[in-house]
C-alpha cells in the first residue's frame, strides 16, 4: 500500500472546490519549466546542427591528418604515405604542395593559397566532387596548367571557365636584369564553393605537377593528407604515427588545423546553455510560490494532521511529492516537445517563414540558409536532470515551512 504522504501530496495536485487559482499556478509551472525545456533543448540541438555542417565543411577540403616536415618539404612522400596506411585506422593518403601566390586576371589581383594535388588519389581522401559549382578536379591534367578557383576568388578576378589567369610566385629567379618574379598562365578549369569564407575566396588548386614547376619543387612536396576511418579518433592517429614514423616529422590533424574555431563554437554552445538554462531556472522556481500559496491554503489540514499524530517529516514530505509531481510533468514534458521539435526543425522553420512572409538566413547573405539540427541524446539527458533537480530543490523551503506549523496556531481560527 502507498505512504498516506504520497496520496495526500498527489490530491494536494489536483483542484477541490477554493484551490481552483492554486492549480491554475500549478499548471503555469509545469508550463514554464516545459517550455524553458523545450526552448533549451532545441537551442542546443539547431548549435550542434551548426556545428556538424561547418565541420562537414571543413572536412571536404582540410584533411583528417597531415604530414609534413618543419621546413615544409617532404622528399620521399611515397614511404611516408606507405607508413602511414600501415595504421589500421587509416584508409587513405594523398600528397599535396601548398604554396602562397597572387593571382591577376582582368586587372584584378587577389592573393591566395596555390594547392598543387593529384586529382585521383585527392578523391580518396576528401569528398571536393560535391563542392564542385563547374567542371571536375580530373580536369586537371599534368602540363596543361588548368586551376579551378574558389567562387569567391573566381568573382573577385572576375573570371570564368577557360579564361586565363596569371598566377605569380614569391620566390623570384635571378636574371641579368635583377630578381624577378615567377609568372605562369593557367587556365581555369573549374570553380568549387565550399561554404566557408577561408576557401572560397582564398585557395586555388592546380595540378601537383605544374605546381612543382612553378616552385621548383621537382621530386618533393609540402606533406601527406591523410583520411582516417573515425574522424573523432583522428587526434589519437596523430599521436600515434608521430610515435611511429622514422624521422623528424610534424603530424597534425583536423582539430588542430581548426582549434581556434571549434573552440569558439563550442564557448558559444557553452555560453548559450548557461543563459538558456537560466529560463529554466526561473521556470522551477515558480514551484516556490506555488507551494508557498498551498501551504498558506492547507494551514488547517496541516494542523488536523499534526494532531493525528503525523511527523514533521510527514508533513515535508507530503508537499515534496507535489512539488516533484509539477516538476516530473514539466520535465517529461518540455523533453518530449523539446525533442519532437528539434527533430523536425526543418519542417517548422520553413512553414513559420511561408506564414508570416519572412526569410531567417537568407542565401545571399549566410553560407548556411536552412537550419541544421542534431538532437544529442547527452545533452537531453543532462538538461532533464539538471531540470529535475532544480525542481525538487524548488520544493525544500515550503516543505520545510511547512513542516514548521504550529496546530494549534493554524486551528485558533477554524
């Protein structure tokens, strides 16, 4: 059979006859604490979206690892690569050549990152094909000096598919007449668009071939990009072929490449947790003053219990459990609207801009124009506890006040 203390704590819930307003407070805190759920959840959920996109993003052009050298040049890249895909947790390895250039074509100039690839093995370790707005990266041919551009940086040299644009290095070449500068004409073969400012207006890529001719760098390149099997394990596999590889080699994987940035994001999901979880907390306390309200209301009960031999703890108990029934209904609530809602956002978001006429991220100014969502089963748990655990603790002041009732104070009147 259950405690009296449960079955009188479960009634105190419900409205009889004068509690009509306690219960209406009631359900507005059960309301408040759901909705600050709900909005904490799918907050969290639209930061984790944002967050997986940008480092989809990221990946389809930065590799998972790289190995290079501190001088910046790697010799016998073949061995490298060969010792590297000897880790189980590596499926891939391309080489590249990174160098810096300025590129001019109808009296623009801009600066960027030259990339020199080799088109077949660059597949197998990121997905570029899906970034590509014109042409293939197997347009690029050895000898034949074609470029695919950014858009950003295509726009901004106003150029387009098979226009030629004059690429220089910095590395001079000494002539009879002085330094000069190294010049080549490329032809461009395609334009890619990534989504991210860094690479969409700053970084070019060519052939390796034709960029080993353009910076004398005939038998070397820059490093190895590496794909891994588990991009979340690729700080692991860099520490661990840093351990392994003979020789004076500098291994670093994507985290490191992006620290700075997925450390702001991650502040920012931090930061907006903290403020969002605020409303929760306003929401939870709510329960004080409605259980303040309850016991003023239950004065005389409380004293007719005390006098039939009821405990003090009795008594704090019996408003405990109604505090913690406002707070269970609000949690399980707001968690399974908080849920169904961030699961659906892209349903919602597009019917309230078709409603009310309006546009959250436009194209023509986010790289992102529909908003991502990512519903984490640790961050739902962990927002129902701390929800849960706020209410319950809402409820110890009043219980105790409670507890401290004085019979024959509450019956003077009765």
């Amino acid at each position: 059979m259950r405690p009296y203390e449960l079955l009188i704590g479960l009634r105190y819930t419900r409205a009889k006859r004068r509690n009509h307003f306690i219960s209406f407070i009631s359900l507005i805190s059960i309301a408040g604490i759901a909705l600050g759920i709900v909005v904490l959840i799918v907050v969290l959920s639209v930061m984790n979206g944002f967050q997986n996109e940008l480092r989809t993003r990221i990946l389809g052009v930065a590799s998972h690892v790289e190995i290079s050298q501190f001088d910046g040049t790697l010799a016998d890249w073949p061995a490298v690569a060969a010792a590297a895909k000897r880790n189980p947790e590596v499926v891939a390895a391309a080489p590249y050549i990174m160098a810096q250039g300025l590129l001019s074509h109808d009296q623009g100039v801009q600066g960027a990152v030259i990339r020199g690839i080799l088109p077949a093995q660059e597949k197998q370790v990121v997905d570029f094909e899906k970034h590509m707005k014109r042409g293939r990266l197997e347009d690029l041919h050895p000898g034949e000096f074609g470029i695919i551009l950014g858009i950003d940086l295509a726009r901004a040299l106003n150029a387009s598919i098979g226009n030629k644009v004059t690429v220089i290095a910095p590395q001079g070449q000494v002539t009879p007449a002085g330094i000069l500068p190294r010049l080549k004409q490329f032809t461009v073969v395609g334009v890619f668009e990534v989504g991210m400012s860094v690479y969409d207006s700053g970084l070019a890529l060519v052939d390796m071939d034709d960029a080993a001719k353009l910076y004398h760098m005939q038998g070397k390149v820059s490093g190895v990009r590496l794909k891994v099997k588990d991009i979340y394990r690729a700080p692991q596999v860099a520490r661990e072929l840093a351990a392994s590889l003979p020789g004076d080699y500098f291994v670093r994987d994507w985290t490191m490449q992006n620290v700075n940035f997925f450390r702001a994001v991650q502040m920012e999901k931090t930061v907006m947790f903290v403020i969002m979880f605020f409303i929760v907390a306003v929401a939870a306390f709510n329960i004080v003053s409605t259980l303040v309200m309850v016991v003023t209301d239950k004065q005389a009960d409380i004293a007719i219990l005390r006098t039939l031999g009821a405990s003090p703890g009795s008594i704090m108990k019996i408003f405990i459990v109604q505090g913690t029934v406002i707070g269970a209904f609000g949690t399980l609530l707001g968690v399974a609207g908080g849920v169904l809602l961030a699961s659906n956002i892209d349903v919602v978001v597009p019917f309230i801009e078709h409603v009310f006429g309006i546009h959250f991220l436009a194209k023509d100014v986010y790289y992102i124009s529909e908003l991502p969502s990512h519903v984490e089963a640790s961050d739902v748990i962990a927002i129902a506890t701390v929800s849960f655990l706020l209410s319950l603790l809402a409820t110890l002041y009043p219980s105790w006040r409670a507890s401290k009732t004085n019979p024959a104070e509450a019956l003077r009147y009765e």
